[in-house]
C-alpha cells in the first residue's frame, strides 16, 4: 500500500471545535448554564479566581460581587460532571512579570490542590492587558500550555502558539465602538470552512444578562448552545479547552516517518510533559483493511469514505502497520 497517512485535525475527524468558557467560576452557574449544557454533552469550563476560593465575590466594583465563587470541592463536582478549570489570576487584578509568582505560580498550586488535577490554561482577567508579554512568559515559565484572551476570533489547528488563544464573546451585546448584537451563529460558518475552534466566553447567563457587555440571558445560551448543536451534528467536536490544547500538541509535535510495506513510524518529539491527552487520529487510506499500532490491532471508524483510527503517541517512536 502506498498512500500516506496523515494525522486529522481535530479528534475522531472532527471539522470544527466548540468549548465554552465562564470566567469566575460562580456557584450561580448551577441555575441555568449547568443543566442547559449538561441537555446537550456540551462540557463547560470555568475560569476560576484561585484567590477567592469558596467566597462570597468581593472585587472592585465587578458587576458579580454578592455572587458565590466556587469552593475545591464544588470545582470537583464540575469536572466529575466533564467540566474543566483554568486559573483565572489569583486577585482578578493585573498580571505582570511583578506579580507572576502569586498571579499564575501560586495560584496554579493552590488550583491544583483545590481540585487533584493539573492546571494547564490561564484566562486573562479584566481585558487584554493581562496578555502582556511579562504575564505570558510567565506562563510558560509556570508551565502552562495554554492562555486565553478576549478577542473576538477563530482559533485554527495550525496557530503557531495557544499562548494567545482567541475568546468570542457570548454577550447582549459587544464593546463599542460596534456594540455588536447577540448571534448564535457567530463565526459558525468560519469555523466549518478553516476547521476553526470557537471559544465563547461568558460570566453566569440569568433570566436577564447581568451586564449586556459582559454576559448573554439563559434564553440567549440556551439558543447558542442549540445552534452550535444543530449546525454541528456529527462533524463538531464539544470539547473542554484543555482537551483541544492537548489534541493541538500533540498533533503539532507528531512525526509520521514511512518505512516501506505499509509500515510507519510515529513519534512525537519535545512533546511538553504537560500534555496529558496524547491521542490523535489518524486519517487512513480509505481502503485501509487492518492497521496495527506496536502490534496490536487498532479500531477502525468508517465515516462516509473515510478510514479514521485513534492511537496515542509519545516521544518514543511507535510502530503503526496498515494492510
Ligand atoms: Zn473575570
């Protein structure tokens, strides 16, 4: 057999991606985002503020001071429910090289003693300024592997760097000068087109947005969510942010050698050790009959005319055989 395989751009060969984001990890969500994503598998993630764990908020003049931020133990019930968590600063004040060391290093340590898992994305907190190229190479200094701005665009398989991931905004209503309006079809269509991933950000969706500039209603989430499904079907994956971070590394890192005879080596070098997630799929000549990966016999998913197989690579070569 002489055709190549390649590695999908997303997990199982999804087209696109959806994740959604809801900065400050309030006990609130439980109202109306918990059960309306949970109607639709879509995992949520919540960007907690690690130095206001279990406390009434409190911060400046925030629009959800007297809301709830959540405790270890309610973050835990989160990701048992398939949820993820990102540090979300420790104050919700700036983020600078100054302050690093409490911002994002120890904030991350008390996250994950607060909830038993590993940390791997920061959200910047107030605007972009917290994107700063002292906070960002703190981060990479600190080991995360990804970071999360506000900025109203698509993220692609192929960006060089998810130390500046794009956040679109689930609002009433956009910042001005444009004050855009509410679209449940926001950069759907461009995202199917460049296999893009949608991040949408939010605070606690109510009966009424609780700022137009900084959330939407429950009826406008309910109607994203709804749209995102619909427009999605099969070919959209619902994913947590660190699941499509991992998916990226990996993907990025990995090298396809072919050997002759339908044998291929595959490996994914300097792959970060933060990487939890190693698994990527496989697009397979569509007359593949078999394939083995280090010898034992692998699954494959037939979707239209597509052969697709998940394996899960490391630094080390492995052996993948197809027939
Ligand atoms: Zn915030």
């Amino acid at each position: 057999m002489n055709s190549t395989i390649s590695i999908t751009p997303w997990l199982n060969g999804k087209r696109w991606v959806y994740s959604i984001t809801f900065d400050e990890a309030l006990v609130e969500l439980h109202r109306f985002a918990v059960p309306i994503l949970a109607e639709h598998k879509v995992p949520g993630h919540i960007e907690a503020v690690a130095g206001h764990l279990g406390v009434v908020r409190q911060i400046g003049q925030s629009s959800y001071n007297g809301f709830h931020h959540m405790s270890g133990p309610q973050m835990r019930e989160m990701l048992a429910m398939g949820w993820g968590v990102g540090n979300h600063s420790w104050s919700h004040l700036g983020v600078n090289a100054e302050t690093a060391d409490l911002e994002l290093g120890k904030a991350k340590e008390v996250l994950e003693d607060a909830i038993g898992e590993a940390i791997t994305v920061y959200c910047s907190c107030g605007d972009n300024t917290n994107m700063n190229p002292g906070a960002l190479a703190a981060c990479k200094k600190f080991g995360y592997l990804g970071a999360m701005s506000i900025t109203d665009a698509l993220n692609r398989p192929d960006d060089d760097d998810l130390l500046w991931m794009n956040r679109t905004f689930l609002h009433e209503q956009g910042y001005g000068p444009f004050f855009s309006a509410f679209d449940p079809f926001r950069n759907i269509a461009l995202a199917k087109r460049d296999n893009g991933w949608i991040i949408d950000y939010c605070h606690c969706p109510l009966e009424t947005a609780v700022h137009p500039n900084k959330d939407c209603s429950e009826a406008h989430l309910r109607e994203r969510i709804e749209t995102v499904v619909s427009e999605g079907g099969d070919e959209v994956w619902l994913a947590r942010v660190e699941d499509a971070v991992d998916y990226r590394y990996t993907r990025r890192h990995a090298k396809i050698e072919p050997k002759g005879n339908g044998e291929y080596e595959i490996s994914a070098p300097g792959l970060p050790s933060q990487v939890k997630r190693r698994i990527v799929t496989l697009e397979l000549p569509s007359k593949t009959k078999t394939v083995h990966f280090d010898g034992k016999p692998v699954t494959i998913a037939r979707k239209n005319d597509r052969a697709l197989a998940n394996v899960e690579i490391s630094s080390q070569p492995r052996k993948i055989r197809i027939d």
